[in-house]
C-alpha cells in the first residue's frame, strides 16, 4: 500500500514536470496581416554576415546617384 502512494506520488510530479517542460517548449505564433509585415518583422530578427553586408555596401556604391529632381534644378 505504502509503494502505491509513492508510485502515485512520483507519478503526479512526472506529469507536473512533463506539462511544464511542454508549456515552456510552445513557440508563439505570429499571424501578420500582409506578405511585407512578415517580411519586416523577418527581418528585423534576421541579422546579416559581415561578409554580405560589406559587399552590399560596396555594390550600392558602385551605382550612379538618382538624376537631380527638376524642382532642385530650377531653384538652384
């Protein structure tokens, strides 16, 4: 009768252990309104390689500058 209670006793803190361990285990879920939401939000979690970043850089450099806008050009 005595190891029956222990048995129940352990099984009890087994199952509060398991459930506790799955709660913490669930991932939240995310629902976004719109295709570029999720891709903000990616983003912003995302962190890019040096390597890429540098030769993003470098690539945006290399590209001509936006032609002057005519308002700039008649004012100036």
């Amino acid at each position: 009768m005595k190891f029956m209670k222990q048995q129940k006793k352990f099984e009890s803190r087994e199952q509060q252990q398991v459930s506790e361990t799955q709660s913490q285990q669930k991932t939240s879920s995310r629902e976004f309104a719109s295709v570029e939401e999720l891709l903000r939000y990616d983003a912003k979690q995302t962190t890019v390689p040096p390597g890429i970043a540098q030769r993003l850089g470098q690539s945006l450099q290399k590209e001509p500058r936006p032609a002057r806008s005519w308002w700039r050009r008649w004012f100036r």
